[in-house]
C-alpha cells in the first residue's frame, strides 16, 4: 500500500513549493547536499504539517554502526547539518538555544576522513564534504538511507519513536 514518487529534480527556494505541493505527502526525506535545498524543504514540511527527515553528509564516514536518528537542535559532527541549522534560524525563525527544532536528521559523530592523498593527486575526488570529494563507504549510505525510510515510515504508521 506505500506508494514512493522519487523527485528527480533540483529543489530550490524557487519551486519547492511547485514539486511538493502537486503530491500527495505523507513525509519528506531529503538526501540533498545543498543546505539552500535542504532548508527549503524543511521549511515547506513544517508549514505544511508533514514528517521531515533530512539527511546529513556521509562522505568521509566509514563506521556505519554510529549513525543516528535525532533533532537537528542535537546533531554534531555534521557541517551540512550544521549549515542547515544555521539557515532554519536565520531564515525561518526556528527554535534556539536547544530547543527542538521538528526537524530530524540522520547523521553520524564520526569524525571525518580526509581522503588519501594518493587520491588527491590521482584526480580522484574533488577535496570538498560531499561523497565524491571525500568518498562514500556504501555501507554508510545505505544505512543513512535505511534509517531515513524507517523513521518516515514508523511515523506514517503512528509508532513513536
């Protein structure tokens, strides 16, 4: 009975409204790197009263056994997330100081790995935080992957997290 519609399209400020207003939405999982997109997504499911779970930047995170499922206000180690963090209070007025923010990510404490400087100056990878510049470890994606889908469907089906 679950019905998936993949978005393949950029969303901005311009048109989130446009992409997410013509679905039926039960819940948001955002797997974006840019933190203008993340935040308008974010901000699109609060106003609209919809599950929102956004997910941070695996590149340069190996240990899948470290991700976790918590309000934006208690995510670290994550720059996106932190970047998203700054935008929803700057931008949308949301909550400081601690308070929940109704925005939940998956993320990891781990620190980062650089990539190996062999792959640097083979041309591999381009330096930046997302997965192609510093690499992705498959297993860590698809658990940040599984954890999104888990957590929008147990709160489809009404079970508390």
């Amino acid at each position: 009975g679950c019905v998936v519609k993949a978005i393949e399209e950029f969303v901005d400020e311009a048109n989130v409204a446009d992409l997410l207003n013509t679905q039926e939405i039960d819940g948001v999982i955002d797997c974006c790197d840019q933190v203008r997109a993340k935040a308008a997504i974010a901000a699109w499911a609060q106003q609209h009263g919809k599950p929102v779970v956004a997910v941070g930047a695996a590149g340069g995170k190996t240990r899948p056994q470290l991700v976790e499922v918590a309000d934006l206000a208690e995510v670290t180690h994550d720059p996106l997330l932190a970047q998203l963090r700054y935008r929803l209070r700057k931008h949308h007025r949301a909550a400081r100081d601690g308070k929940k923010m109704g925005v939940v990510c998956v993320f990891s404490r781990e620190a980062v790995a650089p990539p190996d400087a062999s792959c640097m100056l083979a041309g591999e990878g381009d330096g930046s935080l997302n997965c192609h510049g510093y690499g992705s470890v498959v297993a860590v994606t698809a658990t940040f992957g599984q954890c999104a889908a888990g957590w929008v469907l147990d709160k489809i089906a009404g079970v508390s997290s």
